[in-house]
C-alpha cells in the first residue's frame, strides 16, 4: 500500500482508449460498493458505475481500467 496524497477514498484509473490517468474520488456509498465482496458484487459494481456517472459524467465500465482504490489516503491494487 501506498499513501495518497490527493485523495482520502476513491478509484485511480487509465482510460483505456487514451491511456490518461485520472482519478474518482467515491462518497461514503460508492465506497461502500466499491468493497462489496458478497455474493452481489456484480450488482454492487453496476451501482457504482451508475451513480459516479449521475455525479461526474464519468462512465467506468469499458471506458477506464480501474488501477487502484484509495481508503483513508492508502492506495492498494484494485484486484
């Protein structure tokens, strides 16, 4: 695990068409689903998607890679 220093709780990704890094910092409910590791988790991660994309205009799936997820300023691999 590595500190972050930008983000307190969220994903980093690469889109997957450019290559360019960015960042989504989650609210506590993203987070919430972003950790989902019951038998669910599929629709945990559909949720995610659509709700940063009502925030942000940012669709994850098939657009970014995600690379890592943020808790309390760690950053640890997604996978």
């Amino acid at each position: 695990m590595e500190n972050n220093k930008d983000m307190t709780q969220g994903l980093t990704l690469t889109h997957l068409a450019t290559g360019i890094s960015d960042e989504i910092p989650l609210n506590g409910k993203e987070m919430q689903l972003a950790t989902d590791r019951s038998e669910s988790l599929n629709e945990s991660w559909s949720l995610l998607c659509d709700s940063v994309y009502a925030r942000t205009g940012m669709y994850i799936e098939g657009n970014y890679q995600v690379d890592t997820i943020v808790s309390a300023g760690l950053s640890k691999d997604f996978h």
